[in-house]
C-alpha cells in the first residue's frame, strides 16, 4: 500500500506535516505520491489557510507554538514567529474571511493578519471580554460581517463589517 511510507502509518509518531498528490493508478486503485514533508508544520489545532501559493498556520504541539508560512508547492518556510524575540502570536485556531485570516489564539487575543508570503502582517488585534482561564481552540467563525468566537459555555459576536 503506497500510504505504508508514511511513519505514522506504522505506528511510529510524525510530529509535523506534508503534501500528498493523489492520483488513479490504471486498475482503479488510488496512488498517493509525497510531495513534500516538514517538521516545521506541526499545527496543533487542526487549521491551516491557504492562499497565494502560501500555507499559514500555527505550529507547535503542546510544548509552545507560534503562526509560520510555508510556501505550499515546496514546503520552504517563508517566515515564522519563532524567530522573533518576543513572539507576538501564540498558537491557535485560523478562520478566513475577505483577504485576512482570523488568528483566534489559544490564551486569548483574537488577531487580524494579512496574508503575506514576506512577512507576518498584523492588522489588528482586540482581547476577547470575560476570558476564562481556559486554553481557546475552537476556531473562529466569520459570516455575513460577523465573527463568533466561542469560550467554553459563552459566544461571542462581533461586527467586523466594513463601515
């Protein structure tokens, strides 16, 4: 079985991610070819954006985390926040909505980033109200100009509508 290749197919732990190209073998069967894989993206909460031939998202497992940028085709990082001396954004959970992603992240600040294959550029950034102590990991959610965000037992609704 092509799949077999991947480590974590034989029980051993791949803390990271790939891409994988599917394709139809001439007896029906499906062949999965890596394209590429990376340590570096090792997205914790289960939510990556693509845009512009860039893959953005929060990396780290449950030792810490910070948002990266691949470059999809290859899996080059094109930037990250663990280079910075002061991380400004932990990991967390993205949503997309009219060219920015929502960086929803886990202790708390809700972030407005612009998809950048050069550079992590923020747009904004508020602190949800009555934040429980709790990490936050369910993902933001963006519709007809408003954005949800859920903490636990609570959601909240904010108009991000352009005026």
């Amino acid at each position: 079985m092509a799949l077999g290749r991947w480590p974590f197919f034989r029980g051993e732990t791949l803390a990271g991610g790939g891409v994988v190209k599917l394709s139809s073998g001439s007896n029906g069967e499906v062949k999965a070819e890596e394209v590429w894989s990376s340590k570096q993206m090792e997205n914790h909460h289960g939510g990556v954006i693509l845009h512009g031939g860039a893959l953005f998202g929060a990396n780290g497992g449950n030792g810490g985390g910070y948002l990266i940028c691949l470059d999809f085709k290859t899996g080059d990082i094109l930037w990250n926040e663990r280079d910075q001396e002061k991380r400004r954004v932990r990991k967390g959970s993205v949503a997309f909505a009219d060219g920015r992603i929502y960086f929803r992240s886990e202790e708390g600040p809700i972030v407005l980033v612009e998809p950048s294959r050069k550079e992590d550029l923020e747009r904004g950034r508020f602190e949800q109200p009555e934040r429980t102590d709790k990490p936050a990991w369910a993902h933001p959610v963006i519709a007809n100009g408003k954005l949800y965000i859920r903490d636990q037992d609570t959601l909240f609704c904010f108009d991000v509508k352009a005026k």
